[in-house]
C-alpha cells in the first residue's frame, strides 16, 4: 500500500472558503490515469491537479488537471493551487522567500510559473496560451434557451468568440446575476460546438478596481458552475484589449512597471465563492504578445491517501 499527500487549496482568494477549491496531489509518481481519475471523483473540486516529474528536457516539472469527469487540457485555479501548496511545504526549491521561476508541462505546452514567496503570503503568476479567437456571427437560438438569455441582454457592438470556451458579453450586472442555465441541455449545446464550456461576462463589476465580472459553466466535464476559472479569465484579459478598449469602452486597468496592463476579473460572487484573479497582457507592437493570470492561495485542508 502506497501513501499520497493531498492538499485541498482554495484559489484565487485568501480568505478559507471563497475562491475556487482543488485538490493538490504533491508527488503522483506512480499513478495510473484511472488511478488519478478515481482521485479526483473522490476529492470532489472542480479539478484535482497532479504534480508528476517531467518527461520532456529543459522543464521544471509535469502537470496533469482532472474534474470529477475527465482530465482537462487547461486549469488556471488548480496551477495556482499547485504553487502554493509547493511553496507552502518547500518543496521544488521554494524553501526561501523570493522569486522562483519555473517551466511547467502540460497538456497546453510548456508554460512558464513564477512564485513570489514571503513572509505573509505567496503570489502566483501562471502563463496560459495567447487565444485565437473565432467570431460567432450568430448564436444558435437553442444555446440562447438553454443560458436563459435573449438576444437583447448581449451587448450589440462587442463580438460573441469562441476558443476552447463560448465568450458572451451581457448588457450589465443584472443579467450575469439572473441566469439559471438547463444544465442537460447545455451539455449537449457544448458538445455540438465542440467546446468546453461557457463564458458569460459584464463590463459592469461589483468593485471600482475590476474590469470584467463573469459566471463560467462547464457541466460537460462535471463542472455545472465553476467558481473562479483561472484558464477564462486570462482569455477575457485578451478580450478587453482586442474588442472592448478598441470599441471605446472605459476599461479599468493598470500598467506595471515592467510595462504590462493589469486587469482585474471578478468571479464567484453569485455562487459565494468570491475570488478575484489579476489578469497580465503583454503588448508588441499594439498585438498579444502573451498573457499570464495572478493571485493568492490558502490551504484548508492536508489529508493521506492509501491505495
């Protein structure tokens, strides 16, 4: 009988309890995939991640994200989860305050991670994949049913896209708040689509520091409403600079001093998991260069698995 350490991290918050629960194995040598998928059935978060020695050259270390469902190609929350829990036990090098760099494998590529460390907190800043996005002319009239959304509440002049999620911008706080999705049929409106799930969003936030407030559904892989998504959040940091500033719309946003715009997403508000993730794109000449999601963690929970 083998021992794994799990940890149960809420991302994208400090407070216990709000943001977006994972689960955190720290060393899953040796698992199988239907070992990691049973795992992550029993642990019950949106995504369990799976931290595993690397395979390919020149990386620090391999990631795998698992919902209760199936595994997943992107996760934004349970990445951040990971780091912390890694930095929280000393673990890859991370046993001094500091920055620490590291080359990630996953499903998406090779993404970068940096950890700031210090006495008080750790903050995590994740790489995603820049998207490509595809404007949808039309919505089918079914997704619309099935969102309980009409066309009036989405805003005329900004594009619905798709990359591996549906982008829907709404007419304000109201309607982001007042959705109440047909689950089932949601599921089958994704699959037809061939996406992994949906993204609805506001100009209009809770707080005079953020950007954008969102409400996410991925009830395909398990995941009717997910809390805070790191892996849309970061596309929408892209939506903002390509559709939203372009179009006029007063955006909040700060530059930082190595020259990158900062936004602010909202999420969880509506589910009592509030979580707040800080949105990083870099410019080359007024293009995505890339883009990279930020945020805190805490731990709630350590437990031992035997298998």
């Amino acid at each position: 009988m083998k021992t794994y350490r799990i940890k149960t991290v809420d991302a994208f918050t400090k407070k216990p309890f709000a943001g977006n629960p994972a689960g955190v194995v720290l060393d899953a040598g040796g698992l199988t995939d239907t070992q990691m998928q049973l795992i992550a059935r029993e642990v019950n978060c949106p995504e369990t991640a799976f931290i595993l020695p690397a395979t390919e050259r020149d990386v620090n270390l391999r990631i795998r994200w698992f919902s209760p469902m199936r595994e997943v190609p992107l996760c934004g929350h349970a990445t951040i989860a990971s780091f912390h829990a890694l930095a929280e036990e000393g673990l890859e090098g991370m046993s001094t305050n500091g920055q620490h760099y590291f080359r990630l494998q996953t499903k998406s590529g090779i993404l970068a991670v940096r950890v700031e460390k210090n006495f008080y907190d750790t903050t995590i800043e994740f790489e995603l994949p820049v998207p490509k996005f595809k404007v949808k002319k039309k919505l089918p009239a079914t997704m619309l049913r099935v969102l309980d959304l009409t066309a009036k509440e989405i805003i005329k002049d900004l594009p619905v896209v798709t990359d591996l999620y549906l982008y829907i911008p709404v007419n304000g706080l109201a309607v982001v708040e007042k959705i109440r999705p047909d689950f089932s049929a949601l599921t089958n409106e994704l699959k037809k689509m061939k996406l992994n799930g949906v993204c609805l969003f506001s100009l209009e936030t809770k707080e005079k520091d953020s950007a954008v407030h969102s409400r996410f559904f991925a009830p395909n892989y398990g995941i009717n409403e997910d809390p805070v998504t790191g892996s849309a959040n970061g596309p929408l940091g892209c939506y903002l600079q390509k559709y939203v500033l372009s179009a006029g719309y007063p955006v909040v946003c700060r530059e930082l001093s190595d020259g990158r715009l900062e936004f602010v997403g909202e999420q969880g508000d509506e589910i009592h998991r509030t979580g707040r993730v800080k949105i990083r794109v870099r410019l080359r000449q007024k293009e995505i260069e890339n883009i990279s999601i930020a945020g805190e963690a805490v731990t709630i929970m350590n437990s031992i698995l035997k298998i």
